[in-house]
C-alpha cells in the first residue's frame, strides 16, 4: 500500500507542528492528538518543546530578512542548514519526551519574504511570500512525512497567504455564546474574531501590526537585551504623543483592513528611524520603548474597534508574558475580559506551534483552510504540500 493511503483514512492524527515566526528566536513544537469532529475539531497539546536557533544560524536568517542581495548559493545554503536545524530539534524533542507515535510533522518554515498587494508594495501588482527550510531534509533525516509551504496556495488564488491561523482559533478557542477574539502578539500581532452563533464563514481576521519585532530590536539597540522581560521597561516609561502621533499615520497603520504584515514594514531600518527621531523631539530611551510597545497595542485597538464588541480576549504568543502589553490592552478595550490563552487551557507559547500541527491535520481531513475574507484569495483551497520521506 501507498504509505499515504493509510494516513488519509485516519481520523485521529498525532502530529508535531512547527513554527518558527518573524521574531527568529527559535523553533517551537507542539505535539498534538488532532480528532476529527463535526463542527471543532479537538486539538491536544500532549508535549511541548523550544529550541533557540544557534548563532550562525540565526545571523544568517537575520541577514536574508533584510533586504540586501544574496547569491543563490547563500540563500540554498540557508535553506538546507535550518532543515537540518529543524530535524535535529524534532529528533531531540522525541527523544528527551519519549514522543511517540508522529504520523507526520507540519512545519511553517521560516519566512524571508512578505509582500501584501493590498499594501501596494509590490512590484509585480501580486502578493508573494517565501518560507524556507528544507521539508525534503526535514522529512529525510526523520523518517516522517512533512506538510510545509502552507501560504503558496493561497497566494496563487490572488490572496495574500496570511494570516492562516483563524480557521485554526476557531477550532481552538471558538464559543457558541459569547464574541471572542484571539490576539497572537508573535513578532507581528494578528487578531482572529470569532462571533458568537455563527460557523466559519463569519470569522474575520487581519494582521494589526508590529509584535515584539519593533520593541525587540530597539531594547536591543538601546539597552542590549534581547527583549523587554515582562514589559518591565516599558512599564516605567512614559508615551511620547509627538512619537506616537508620527508612527500611525505609516501606510501600514492607515490602510485598510484586513492587510497582513512583515519585517518589510518593522525592519532594522525602521528600527533605527525610530531612534533617530526619538533623538530629535529629545525622547529619553525608556520612553522610546514605552511608546513603541504603547504603537502595539494601539495598533489592535485600531482594528479592534471596528468589531462587534468583544467578550473575552485571549492573548497568545511570546507578548502575553509582556505585562505592559496585557494591562493596557485591558484598560483600553471596554467591558472585555483579557485573558493569556493559558487560563483557556492553552500555553500562550505553543499555540501557533499548534495551529500547524492542525492546519498539517486539516490537509489529512482534505478541508479547505484559507479564509478568502480574510487573505482576499478568490476561493478556498487546500493549504500546504506533502513531501514524503
Ligand atoms: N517573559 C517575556 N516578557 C516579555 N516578552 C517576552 C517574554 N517571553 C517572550 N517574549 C517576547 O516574545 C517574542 C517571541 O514571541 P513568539 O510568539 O515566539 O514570536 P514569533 O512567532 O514571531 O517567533 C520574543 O522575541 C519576546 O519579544
Ligand atoms: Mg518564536
């Protein structure tokens, strides 16, 4: 028998999803029994694990997610080096937990590119994105079959292949009688609404803005750390409104929504505009991050606000350890609970690890994943491509 053939009639899948996000601090896994339902599929997290990249390989990745010219060699070189990476860690991740059994693994990759047409940064009048990663080494050096490039699909249907993961929330966090919404702050923040009484087809969804990916370089730059734990500077800053005032009206802030974002909006560069402009209306450095991370949040409220009102936020990704973050958020939105997905019963650092394994399951199941709402493809289709050891 085809080794597929068995794997397709499965209605209980055990996979490992994989994602690597705009941040590039490393790869996070999430072992999940993924049950075919009805209406929610049940999503179990049974093993969770986190490896950093290693310093070459991440000076390396950091260098392709600027804009600069790179050989093709380069670039081929990266892409094989991170499979390896990324093999290694699943084999490390099975091991050390006794992981067992994996009927196959659904890996994001890491993105180099993103364009969104609906930004008008393109050349070419169409969306692009680029993940990298080798899924033939990947599944190679592990013996499992890999779903990978889950985005190209939907960019070939004229849609912006991002974001992915709402079909996901729902599955995870939908509720019958209440308006939910669920808010990854990775290193760009995405918002999933979820209305109550309502199936799939009501769901909406759109990039909000900058994650940590801003605050994250300029705690770097500005007080050498890789990032600002529990908010803690930001907590003692104060927001400058000149600063705050000149951020929002970037393209990306004004444009409409739903719009999906990238390192081409909150890049180095931008990074270092921001400081210098800081330096110019005499910004201290504190209050630079407490303006940038004040941008974060101010950025959902601005698509938040166009939403039937909200119930219960869940926050998920590396910003809900970011208490700046969750206590104004909370002070900002009227009458809404905000909650880390933790209390939902989710580890706020292996969700979107998880929605992976999910949408990896979702291509076993044969549903359709892209929401055109939401990406603006011209139809739903099957997301991902297999590549079998
Ligand atoms: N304890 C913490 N306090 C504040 N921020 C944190 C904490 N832990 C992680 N983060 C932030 O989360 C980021 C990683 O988030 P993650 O969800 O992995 O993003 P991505 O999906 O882009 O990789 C880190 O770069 C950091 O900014
Ligand atoms: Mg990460």
């Amino acid at each position: 028998m085809h080794p597929i053939k068995k794997l397709l009639s499965k209605k209980d899948v055990n996979i490992i999803g994989m994602m690597s996000g705009t941040s590039l601090d490393g790869l996070d896994l999430s072992y999940c029994r993924i049950s075919h339902n009805a209406t929610r599929h049940g999503v179990k997290i049974i093993k969770t694990g986190y490896f950093r990249f290693d310093p070459v390989l991440k000076r390396n990745l950091q260098a392709l997610v600027s804009e600069g010219r790179f050989t093709k060699s380069f670039i081929k070189q990266a892409d094989d080096d991170l499979g390896q990476f990324y093999a290694a860690s699943v084999k490390r991740f099975m091991k050390k937990f006794g992981i067992r059994p994996v009927d196959m693994l659904g890996c994001h990759g890491q993105t180099i590119l993103h364009l969104d047409k609906r930004l008008s940064k393109s050349k070419t009048g169409r969306s692009a994105t680029w993940q990298i990663g080798s899924s033939s080494r990947l599944a190679s050096i592990t013996g499992l079959p890999v779903v990978s490039d889950f985005r190209s699909a939907d960019v070939a249907l004229g849609g912006s292949g991002a974001p992915l993961t709402p079909l996901c929330h729902y599955h995870l966090f939908g509720q019958d009688d209440r308006n939910i919404a669920v808010l990854n702050i990775g290193g760009i923040t995405n918002l999933t609404f979820l209305p109550e009484k309502s199936g799939r087809k009501k769901i909406r969804a759109s990039d909000c803005g900058p994650g940590n990916m801003l605050v994250d370089q300029l705690t770097k730059m500005l007080f050498g750390r890789d990032y600002d734990k529990g908010g803690r500077i930001a907590s003692t800053g104060v927001i400058s409104k000149r600063l705050l005032g000149s951020l929002k009206r970037r393209t990306w802030f004004t444009g409409p929504h739903p719009k999906s974002l990238g390192r081409e909006q909150f890049g180095a560069d931008e990074a270092m505009r921001i400081i210098e402009r800081g330096r110019r209306y005499g910004i201290s450095n504190r209050d630079i991050i407490t303006t940038v991370s004040e941008l974060t949040v101010i950025s959902v409220l601005n698509y938040i606000e166009n939403l039937p009102a909200v119930d219960k936020l869940i926050v998920c990704g590396g910003g809900a350890s970011n208490n700046y973050f969750m206590t104004r958020l909370s002070n900002l939105i009227p009458r809404c609970a905000v909650i880390s997905s933790e209390e939902a019963g989710l580890d706020p650092d292996y969700v979107e690890a998880a929605c992976f394994a999910l949408l990896a399951a979702l291509w076993v199941f044969g549903e359709p994943a892209n929401l055109q709402a939401v990406t603006g493809a011209s139809k739903q289709t099957l997301l991902g491509r297999l590549t079998l050891p």
